[in-house]
C-alpha cells in the first residue's frame, strides 16, 4: 500500500522475490480493497508525495472491522524522515501499527517479520473478551454480558447486584508511576476478588482501573457481606505495584441489577454509589440512593434540603419536651391506671429503680477497685523500636488558631527511630495557616500535609491517611493534642509485648479558663485515670478513645473510621474486638488537650457523645453476645457498656412519677414519709459511690492535676448536684435525637485562648467519647 513511485516498486520487488503476493491500494482507496477481496497482511509505505502520513494511513485501516485484525507492518522511507517526529517509529507503533522498518531494509527480515505477524495474529486488546494479562473481561464485553444479565425476563431474574470498585489512591499512584498502574492494580483487585472465590463469576475493568463485578443472582444481603470481605481483604494486604509497596483502599459502589432497564442505567447508578463510597474510604460497600445520582433534579435537592431543615427547627423543641412527657408522664399515668385495675406498677417500679441506683453505685466502686490493680505497662519493648508514624486529624477553620503549636509539640517528641508526623486536614477554603504549615514542612520533612478533599469528617481524614503512612504503628490524635515527650515509646512498649492497639490517658490542660474546664479536667481524671483502666480490668477489654490512641498500622488499614458514626472510635473498637483485637488502656500514657470553656460547648460534646455512643449500641450489642469472639467476662462488660448505660438515664428518671403516683395516693407529698430506710441506703449509696470515684480520681492522677484538691471537692458538689443530672438529661436527648434522625456534627469551638493556660502543661481537645 502506498502512492506510485520508485519506493513502492522497490517494496514490491522485495516481497514478491520473498514469494508473497503482491497486490496494490493507494491511500483513501484502502476500504474499497479490503471489502473486495481481504488480504493476508498489509505493508504501508510512509513515503508518498501527496504528503501522506503513516498515521493517516494508519487510521484508516483500522477504522475498517476487517482492518482492524489484519497485520499492519510500516515500511518509512527517506521523505517520512524528513516530516519529522509526527511519523517516527515509535508514533506510528502507538497509532496502530504491529511494526515498523526503514525502506531498504533486507527483505528476509521483511519476509521474517511478515510471516511473524500471520501465525501470531495481532488482536486489539478491546476486540478480545477477556484482557490476556489480567483474564479480567474488557469494559465492553462486560457490559455485553450485563445485557445479557439485564435481557432476562424480570420474573426469571433472583436478584442479581452489580459493583464498580474504585481506588482511593489511584490519582496519587498515577502521578507517581505513570498510567500503567490502572492495569495493574484492577490486576491485584481481581487476584483478590478471585482468592475470595463467592457469589461473583464475572470480572471486568475499565480504562480508569476500576474493577467491574457482576453478581448474577444473588441475595442483596449476601452480596453486602461477600463486598465488606473483600474490601477488608484488599485493605490488609500489602500490595506490589509498580515495583513499590502501597495500600490501596477500596470503594465500593453497588446497585441490584432487578430494577434496572438496560447496562447504562446499571452502571450510571453504580458509579454514583461509588463516588459516594470513595468520599468516606470506610471499606462499607454503599448501595446507591436516588439522591446520590450526580444529576439528581434541582426540585429534589430543595425538597431535601427543605426538610432537613424543618427537622432541625423541630428537634430542639421536641428533644425537650418528649423526655418529659415519655419520661415521667406517660409512666405517671400508667401507674394510676394499673392502681386503677388493682396493680401496684409503681411499687415495683420503686424496687426497680433502687435496685438500679444500688447497682449503679456498685460498679462504680468496683471500677475504681479494680482501677488500683490495673495491668501495668511492659518493662522493655518486645522488638526494636520501628518507624512510626503520627496522624492529627484537623478541620481547620475551627482548628487553625491552635494547630501551629501542636505540629510543633509533636516534632518536639522523643523517639528513637524515625517519626513521620501527618497532618490530615479538610477546610472548605484556603486558610492563611496553610502557608504556616508549608513552610514548616519545608523546614522539617518528618511533617507531611495531606488536605483531605471533599472531607466532611474527622473520620475520613484518618481513613485517608491509613494508608498513606508508612509506620508499623500509628498514634492517632485530634488538633489540639500535644502528647508526651516519651509517649511513641510507651506505646510500644504495649504494642511489642501482643496488643494491638493502646489507648492512653487525656489530660486537660486549660482548667484555669473557666469552672466548666475545670470540671472537665477532673472528670477526665475520674475517666481516664480510674474508668476506662479498671473497666478494662474487670471485663478485659480496653476502649479506644478517639485521641491518644496507637494502633498497628495494618489493623486500623482493615478496620478504619465509619464517619457516619457520631462516635466512630467506639464504633472501631467494636469492629476490632470482634476480629479478635487486643486494647490495653495506659494510664501513664498521657497528652494534654483543651476542654469546652462554656456551657453550651460542653451541652453539644456530651450530646455527640451519648448520641455516638447509642448508635454503638444498637449496632453492636446483641451481635457482641451473640459472637464467639467474646468471653462470658468480655459479654458481661458489653451488658454494662453497651447495655445498661443507655438505660440507666431512663431509668433513675422514674423515681420522679413513682413519687408523684405516692404522693397522689398519700393525698399531697406532705403525707409522705421520707424516711423510708431503703431509700435511705439507696440515697447515701449514691452519694458514697461518688464520693469514692473523686477520692481515686484524685489518688491516681497526674501530679498537675493531683496538687489541685479545691477541684475535686468542687467536682464532688457540682456532680452531685447539677452535673449527673446533666448528663442523663444529654443522653435522653440524645436518645430522642436519633430516633428522629437528628444526627449532626457540631465541632466544638477553638480559639487561641482556649488554648492559654496558667497553671498546666499544655494540652488539646476533648473530642473523643468517653
């Protein structure tokens, strides 16, 4: 093939004295050749005089179906070489061509090459079913077979999912390796996907590197759980691609194939559900919603936005009113009518309720008894100190007054090996602060900035950077805490000796701002100095509190952050332990934070936290008794935590109608008599066990913290006062919250002066739940 002329007659000579036979087409006339009588191969001459290129010559075969599968070899001449780099080898080879020599080359080479390409026919890779290196099947072969799938009558069809399965990481490994990553990496997903074996048989990927995956047939429910395996499989393996080491995260959008019309429609859903997935990189496979379409109608988006804010203006109002009136109403009434039939409710109820303070009471004591005989911290490391690394978590419009002194309190820390320090931060605009924390990084490489784009949570932020660093283990921390000098080598110590994550001790710092801090700052000491070490005793379970917390890198990567959980650390913590984790809790292990400074800052913490904390509940209780993974000890501390916290609220409220019901029938609270001794015991109980919990918060504290008894005394008095009642009041709220589905993230306020303190170290926020 090519334009008349000494060049063309000279290619022509070589393969006929070769044997082949020779047929002519000039360019623009090449499709009416192919279509008459198909050749074995075609040999083009880049050297016309008309100003032919190869690539035109190029694209023209193979825009014909029957050009596409023929053997295409270029021969470029003296003129081609003159046109420059549009028509070099290595161009004409990524147009299209299967190879490529220069005019006056030896014709056996020729003739070798030629036949060469007939016994090995070259096939476009997207002409194939399945791609040769990955056995995966090509985007469009997939979607023939999900037509296939979709072209079954409805009623023949037993459910059936499709799934697109994302890389969080691919934009960063593609700018780091290059495209071929796609390839590989959809490679290592399919490896997975096939270890696993399951519902799925068919497996595709596309140009973008995203693993397609057909599941025909199958259950909605079993396609969730054989999805979450996967993801978590991918999430704990270290892959090789590249030549480098990386930890992919997988998101994971899927839709049932039943009420789709046709592949586009399918596909369109399931990568709006992916998009979705890969905004949270919680390892959660996410069905898609309407909402999620990425051109969901405007009318809809009012319609949503118009209700969610209908909610919000009624869930103040009804989160104060429905406690009492469920409370303490609805109960009051209950017991004059069972009266009414000749029941005493309220007497058991009274029995009831005095039993529950007595108990209450007890485990306290217990807690702070057990607190005394806590695990101790091993002597020496088990191994080397490894690399480590350090993730701050940062939303930095609230957090950008304070975030420059924690970066610099933790390059500050003492450890013997390498310390990577990263900085994972969401904020909606650019912030004078990041040019701060720029020039920091300049100055000390050991700080690595990872904006988090499109971020809404603290959650994701972690997620985001759980594969991103390269320590054995990770210290996991809010932007206001500033931990201790030695606190990385205490935690190995943990780490090395068989646990798997160690959560350590928060200290406020900024008691002096206020007499709300103040409290906080012995309360943190009666949680974390007596709670949360002698609940770990007693149950043998830790609880990883949300700041000062080290993890094995591999098992936070498995487990990660579920943001739309309002406390996604207790919630983490259960996944842990239920795949068998090990939580030591370290008293000595200490950072310092800040504490709300007002009322209505600590009003939306506790809320958050109370809330957080019944979600956990109703996620993973009866799944915790139920699984083999728990011992009857660890079950019982499940009761407790999970269990009795989100009734104990409730039920020390029914001692308010039970006296109303006593004092309707006495005929005025006048007639009754006060002094009935079981409510006596239960009463100085109450108060002892407070007592009790002060005296050891103050026993264990630390010295800064200890040195202060005017605290203690005043948190003695204003939690047997005001503050107990407080925190019940928060968590039926809470509980009212979200059962009308009010489940929004108020961060609590930071400032420069919060930050200040005269009389302690220096520390950071509570936003953990405790």
């Amino acid at each position: 093939m090519g334009a008349p002329g000494p060049g063309r007659t000279q290619l022509t000579t070589a393969l006929r004295a070769t044997g082949y036979e020779v047929t002519h087409a000039v360019p623009h006339e090449v499709r009416l050749y192919l279509n008459q009588a198909a050749p074995d191969a075609i040999v083009a001459l880049d050297d016309g005089p008309h100003g032919w290129h190869g690539s035109d010559v190029i694209r023209e075969v193979r825009a014909d179906p029957v050009g596409q599968v023929l053997p295409l070899v270029m021969v470029t001449g003296a003129e081609a070489a003159v046109r420059g780099p549009a028509t070099t080898t290595a161009d004409l080879l990524r147009h299209g061509a299967d190879d490529c020599l220069p005019q006056g080359c030896d014709p056996v080479e020729l003739s070798a090459r030629i036949e060469a390409k007939l016994k090995r026919v070259p096939v476009p890779v997207e002409s194939l079913m399945r791609d040769p290196r990955t056995g995966l099947y090509s985007a469009a072969h997939f979607l023939d077979e999900l037509d296939r799938e979709l072209r079954r009558p409805v009623s023949a069809r037993r459910g059936g999912v499709l799934a697109v399965v994302a890389v969080a990481e691919m934009n960063a490994l593609e700018a780091r390796l290059g495209p071929r990553v796609r390839r590989e990496v959809a490679e290592r997903l399919a490896g997975v996907a096939e270890r696993l074996g399951g519902a799925c048989d068919r497996l595709g990927w596309d140009d973008d590197g995203h693993l397609l995956v057909l599941m025909p047939e199958v259950a909605e429910e079993t396609a969730t759980r054989g999805l979450r395996e996967f993801a978590e499989s991918v999430a704990g393996t270290r892959f090789v691609v590249a030549d480098e080491n990386v930890r992919l995260t997988p998101a994971i959008g899927w839709t049932s194939l039943v009420p789709c019309d046709g592949h586009a429609q399918a596909e369109a859903r399931a990568r709006d559900a992916t998009a979705e997935a890969l905004r949270h990189r919680d390892l959660r496979p996410v069905r898609y919603e309407p909402w999620m379409r990425t051109s969901a109608p405007a009318r809809h988006r009012r319609v949503r936005v118009r209700l969610s804010s209908l909610r919000a203006a009624l869930v103040p109002l009804l989160s104060l009113v429905l406690p009492v009136v469920l409370g303490v109403g609805l109960p009051f009434v209950l017991y004059q009518q069972a009266y009414d039939t000749g029941w005493d409710a309220a007497a058991v109820a009274y029995w009831v309720v005095v039993a529950g303070l007595v108990l209450s009471a007890l485990l306290i004591v217990l807690e702070c008894l057990f607190a005394l005989d806590a695990t101790p911290r091993p002597m020496e490391p088990g191994q080397p100190y490894p690399v480590a690394s350090a993730v701050i978590a940062a939303y930095l419009p609230n957090e950008a007054a304070t975030i420059v002194d924690t970066v610099e309190s933790f390059l500050c820390l003492d450890y013997p090996n390498e310390l990577e320090i990263v900085l994972a931060y969401n904020t909606p605009h650019p912030l004078p602060v990041e040019d701060a924390l720029r020039q920091i990084a300049e100055r000390d490489r050991r700080l690595v900035l990872l904006p988090v784009a499109g971020s809404t949570s603290k959650a994701q932020n972690i997620n985001a950077a759980s594969t991103r660093v390269r320590g054995e283990f990770v210290g996991i921390f809010d932007a206001d805490h500033h931990p201790a000098p030695d606190a990385f080598m205490r935690a190995w110590d943990w780490l090395s000796n068989g646990y798997d994550v160690v959560q350590g001790h928060c200290v406020i710092r900024n008691g002096e701002s206020s007499w709300v801090a103040k409290l906080v700052g012995v309360e943190f000491e009666a949680i974390y100095a007596v709670s949360h070490p002698g609940r770990t005793r007693m149950y043998g379970f830790g609880v990883f509190g949300g700041s000062n917390g080290f993890w094995r890198t591999d098992l936070l990567a498995r487990t990660r952050m579920h943001g739309s959980m309002l406390t996604e650390d207790i919630d983490s913590t259960m996944r842990a332990l239920h795949a068998g984790a090990r939580i030591a809790m370290d008293r000595t292990l200490i950072s310092r934070e800040l504490a709300p400074t007002t009322l209505r800052p600590l009003w939306n913490q506790r809320s958050r936290w109370a809330q957080g904390w019944l979600q956990v509940s109703l996620k993973h209780l009866w799944d915790g008794l139920r699984s083999p993974a728990f011992s009857r000890r660890q079950k019982a501390g499940l009761v407790v935590l999970l269990g009795w916290r989100e009734v104990q609220p409730w039920l020390t409220l029914q001692i308010l109608p039970v006296l109303m019901h006593a004092a309707w029938r006495a005929g005025g609270a006048d007639q009754l008599d006060w002094a009935v001794p079981m409510c006596l015991l239960a009463t100085a109980l109450t108060l002892s066990a407070s007592l009790v919990q002060a005296a050891f918060a103050w026993r264990l504290a630390v010295p800064e913290m200890s040195r202060r008894k005017g605290w203690f005394w005043r948190y003695l008095v204003v939690t047997t006062v005001f503050y107990t009642h407080f925190k019940n009041l928060v968590a039926r709220q809470s509980h009212l919250k979200e059962a009308l589905g009010d489940r929004k993230w108020r961060v609590t306020p930071r400032t420069r002066k919060d930050a200040a303190s005269k009389a302690q170290p220096d520390a950071t926020s509570s936003e953990g739940p405790k």
